[in-house]
C-alpha cells in the first residue's frame, strides 16, 4: 500500500490541499470537480448566499442524489434476484424433466 500524498483541489475559486493515496487520486479529482460545479451552480442561481450555506445545500443535494441512487440500486438487485430466481426454477424444471 502506498503512502497517501498531497493534492490540490479548487473548489469555488479556493484551494485546498487534500491527503489522498496515489491510486485514488483521480475519484478524488473527479469529486471535486463535480462537488465545483455543483456549488457553483447553487451561487449562480441566486437563492443562496454565502460559501458555508452553499456547501449546505451542495452536501444536502449530493446526499440526496446518493440517498436516489441507493434506492434505485436495492429495487434493481431485488429484480436481478428475482429473474435469476426464475431461471435457476426453470433449470430445476428441465433438469427434473430430463433425469425423468
């Protein structure tokens, strides 16, 4: 395992110096950049105002697109597990069928 290092990421205009292991430097990139464009977002609207509440609401909406994307990966795993269900039922039917 290799030791983490020190990057930067920008985010609205400021830089933060982030710990991080070589091999997940780039998700973390990659997170920053959305996390970026998503406060920015919620500034350019105009409703919010002020860095703290901005980030509140980033956190709020990400958690809410987390909390989504959760839900919809259970209902499909139940669906997955459902067909193979139905497949591994039709398997034991042929094969009944065939020892028979």
């Amino acid at each position: 395992m290799e030791l983490p290092s020190t990057i930067s990421v920008t985010i609205l205009d400021k830089e933060y110096r982030v710990s991080c292991p070589p091999d997940e430097q780039e998700a973390l990139l990659m997170a920053a950049r959305y996390l970026n464009e998503k406060m920015r977002d919620i500034r350019s609207s105009g409703k919010v105002i002020g860095i703290e509440r901005i980030a509140v609401m980033a956190a709020l909406n990400l958690s809410y697109e987390l909390m989504q994307n959760r839900s919809k990966a259970e209902v499909e795993k139940a669906d997955t597990q459902t067909h193979i269900d139905q497949l591994l039922g039709k398997l034991d039917q042929a094969l009944s069928n065939v020892e028979s």
